[in-house]
C-alpha cells in the first residue's frame, strides 16, 4: 500500500510533466494544466476574480490542507523537472534547515503582487522559470542551470526554502489533515527513509517529520521495510493542543506581516514606476494597456509558443513583457489562441467575437509610398479600408483593429501599424 501512494503521485507528475511540455511545444493544450500554477491563478483571482478562478483556488489550498504539499511534487512542473535531476544526478539526500528568511522572501513577492505588479515575483516563480526555460530564453536557461547546481549539492533546496509557492503551501501543510509521521514503536532507526527524502524533511534519529518541508512525494514510504513510516491523521491529543507560541515566533510572525504591508504599499508605486518607463507597445487582444500588462504578464511564454502566426514575441530591453511583432506575419482575424491559454489573467480570456471586435492597434497609410494597389482593401477581414477611384485607400478607424493583415498584404510596404495607450472594444 505504501508504494501504491509512491506510484500514483508519480504517474501524476508524469501525466503533469507531458502535458507540460506538449503545451509549450505549441503542440497539445487541450488540458489546461497550467490553469492550477499556484501564482498564475493567485494572480487571474486577483484581477479577474472570476468564480472558475475562485473555485480552482479554493480547490488547491484544500487540497494542501487535507494531503499537505501534494502540489510541490505532483502537479508542479518545475517540481518534476527537481526530481528529474536529483535521479540524473543520483543525488545523496541530507537534513536541511527551515531558514526564516523564506517568510520574508515570499511576504515581499506576494505583497508587490497584490500591490499591482507580478515585476518581482517572475524571477523566482517556479512556473515562470520552467516557461522561460522551456521557451528557451535565456534568463530561464540561466536560472534553471543555477538550480541544477543547487540541486546537486542541496537536493529541492528551492522548494524548501526559496520558492515563494512552497513557502506559503508549507504552513498550511503544517497543519494538514493528514501528515507523514513515524511510528516509534516500529521504526529501528536505519535511516532509510530519511535518505530517500528529497527535501530532508525527515530526522530519523529523534523520529520526527517537518511537514511543512515535506512535498508528499511517499518516497520514505515505499523505502521503509517495517512499516514504520506512514500517512495518518495527527493523535488527538495533538490536536487538542492549545495553539501557544513562542515570542520568537510571535515576533517573526508579526514581523513577516509588517514585511507583507509594506511590499504591498512598495508593490503600487513599483507599478507606477514601470508604467511611466514602458514604451508603447502593440499588444494581444485583452490584455488592456502597455503599462498594466507590463507588471501582470509572468513572461512565461505560454502565448509566444503557442501563437499560430509567430507574431508573438518574448520580453526584449524595449519592452519587460510578452509583445506583438508584425515584421513577418499578422494576427490571423479567426485565431484567440494567446486568450485561451493564458493562465495568469494578464491576457483577459475573450470569446471569438469580442477578439474580432478588440481594436488592439491602427493601421496608417503612407501616401507618399503607396501605389494605390489596392490589396490591402482585400486583405482587410473587417472592410475598413475603402478606396475611391484614382485616390489612395482610407482608413476607418472605427472599424480597424489593427491586426497587420493589410500591413503584410502591401508590395511596398507602405502600411504602418500604430499602437494605441489602451486597447478598445469597437
């Protein structure tokens, strides 16, 4: 049975890892498994407030508080791409502490995120680091060889004490339902266990379990022989126990609270300070202005890899975040890919009709160029450019979008595509 635990979560993990890695080969997304990415749905409940996203929320913190850190080792990508590694690596597994700072650390992301930007937090989100590396830039391939390294030497040191996701799933998994604890009358103390836990979560010696580290993988479970490790619920005595901390922990935890404010006062002029040093930039129907979408998109790449035309493109130094290039290609008029499987809300999820009717940019005629073709007028999917005869096409810009069809569709390039300060519905 103990093993039964070990196989199931791992073949989620699996079945979580392929889907991963099909979505961001552009090729397979029906499952929209980066849906349930712990920052990506804390942030769509945030601006959409939806009730998918209230319920999906809902769903995985009582997931958490029933079963513990399941989530870590099981439905986190990056999570998997750690386990990998510690069995490439056939890493030695050792005791590691409970460092304090990591409180401090997530009060200061997830503050500046409600505070209004997400700036912050994708540099050390793990879903944001698994998209970039996946989408192969190159701070994701950086970051994820920095966390190889780490790996190697500390074995899921992230999760335990960097990770901001982990941080807050570890003290509602302090207090789970259910918890990994070892039974003393039947533990003989051979350390096994302890060395196939991948967080070292596990004190053999004096027969304890943090389950505030421990990600539930059931690993120690299927390596003890004498059943001396197992999932049960905490003795009643336990939980009878009064809650009476410390002052230390009085202290911290009144401290951590003090953090969280003022990153959330520090996170509304970090948004406005981004905002005023954005540069226009032509956008994905729905994600509203340059300046907002700048501190919501999580720069996972997940729409530039799954953009049909490839207009897309990843953040560069003119612009922090996920923008639209129509060099090359244009927004296909029948496509709201980038809508769809945007997890984090910073591309708002619209229909196909409210894409079609989102004007996202202007189109403007160079008359000194144009040769008065009139292919553009052809290209047009919402008949906004008309053309008397002998004189040089016009616009209406009531009706144009601003999808670039008519800007690829020019022999001379005499079609420009402008941005706007903040998208419309037409």
């Amino acid at each position: 049975m103990n093993k039964t635990y070990r196989y199931l979560r791992a073949g989620i993990a699996v079945l979580v890892g392929t889907l991963s890695v099909l979505a961001f080969a552009g090729t397979f997304y029906r499952v929209k498994i980066f849906d349930i990415q712990f920052s990506a749905l804390l942030q769509r409940f945030f601006i959409d407030f939806s009730v998918a996203a209230t319920v999906l929320l809902a769903l995985l913190l009582l997931l958490t508080f029933i079963f513990g850190r399941i989530y870590c080792s099981a439905l986190c990508p990056f999570g998997l791409y750690q386990e990998l590694l510690m069995l490439l690596f056939h890493c030695k597994n050792q005791s590691q502490k409970n460092y304090p700072y990591k409180y401090f650390l997530a009060a200061l992301l997830f503050g500046t995120l409600i505070g209004g930007t997400a700036f912050l937090l994708r540099l050390i989100n793990p879903y944001t680091i698994f998209g970039s590396a996946a989408s192969i830039t190159c701070l994701g391939l950086s970051l994820a060889a920095a966390i190889a390294i780490l790996v190697w030497f500390k074995g899921r040191f992230f999760c335990t004490n960097i990770c901001p996701i982990g941080t807050v799933l570890g003290l509602i998994s302090k207090h789970a339902l259910t918890r990994i604890s070892i039974n003393a009358d039947a533990c003989v103390s051979c350390g096994l266990c302890a060395s196939k836990c991948p967080t070292g979560s596990i004190d053999f010696k004096n027969k304890t379990v943090d389950n505030e580290t421990c990600i539930k993988c059931f690993n120690c479970l299927a390596a003890c022989r004498k059943n001396g490790i197992a999932v049960n619920r905490p003795a009643k005595a336990e939980t009878k126990t009064p809650f009476s901390p410390s002052r230390r922990k009085l202290l911290l935890s009144g401290a951590v609270v003090a953090a969280f404010a003022l990153a959330a006062k520090g996170g509304i002029e970090l948004s406005k300070s981004i905002a005023q040093k954005i540069k226009k930039a032509i956008l994905p129907a729905g994600a509203g202005n340059p300046e907002d979408f700048a501190n919501r998109c999580l720069n996972c790449n997940l729409c530039v890899q799954n953009c049909p035309m490839k207009i897309l493109k990843k953040a560069n130094e003119d612009y922090p975040a996920v923008h639209i290039d129509y060099s090359d290609s244009f927004c296909d008029y029948n496509c709201h890919k980038c809508s769809e499987v945007c997890p984090s809300g910073a591309i708002k999820r619209l229909t196909l009709p409210e894409k079609q009717k989102t004007q996202i940019a202007l189109a403007v005629i160079d008359e000194s160029t144009c040769v008065k073709c009139g292919l553009c007028i052809m290209k047009c999917p919402r008949q906004a450019i008309t053309k008397a005869n002998g004189e040089f096409p016009h616009i209406n810009t009531d009706e144009c979008i601003g999808c670039g069809a008519c800007k690829n569709a020019c022999p001379v390039k005499a079609i420009s595509i402008s941005a706007l300060d903040r998208q419309r519905t037409l």
